[in-house]
C-alpha cells in the first residue's frame, strides 16, 4: 500500500492488461521487500475469478529489493483485455 500510496503508476500498454510501473516519490523512504542483489520476480498472486481463467498478479522488485514493476494478466498468454465484469473469488496460491 506504502508503494502504491507513494509512486506514479505508469501503464505500460494499451492492450487492457492493466501491468504498470511505479516511479517511487524520491523523497518518500521504502523499506526493501528483499535485501540482495537479486533484481526480478518477486512475488506471484494467483487469483480466482469468475472467468475459467485465473488473474495473475507479478511483482517485481529492482536490484535494491524495490517494488519496480506489477503485471497483471489474465490466464496464460494474456492475449486479451481484463474484462470490466471480472470478478475476484479467492487466492489460489502465492509464490
């Protein structure tokens, strides 16, 4: 909430997906959401919904352990726009 509350999200596409990039308030102090060196996926959010495909939610950190990145996409592929009427049911797992 801290990165989301503190940063200018710029979408990447206009293909629907919704996947965005933060430009963290330099100013604001962020706690790392891992101490190293590795840069890359941290976190994927595998949610439930009410289409037969699930939304997929992939955080990814910078090399200072920094929110740089969320993707959102629906199903594999994401080949089509995040439909309006999507709703989330449940998480199904969290890597």
């Amino acid at each position: 909430k801290h990165y989301l509350e503190n940063s200018e999200l710029i979408f990447r596409c206009n293909c629907g997906c919704h996947s965005f990039v933060l430009n963290r308030n330099s100013s604001v102090t962020f706690t790392p959401l891992r101490h190293s060196e590795y840069n890359g996926l941290f976190k994927e959010l595998d949610i439930e919904t009410n289409y037969d495909k699930p939304l997929n939610v992939l955080m990814f950190i910078d090399e200072n352990g920094l929110l740089a990145s969320v993707d959102i996409i629906l199903g594999v592929g994401n080949i089509d726009p995040i439909p309006s009427d999507l709703e989330l049911k449940s998480f199904a797992g969290i890597w």
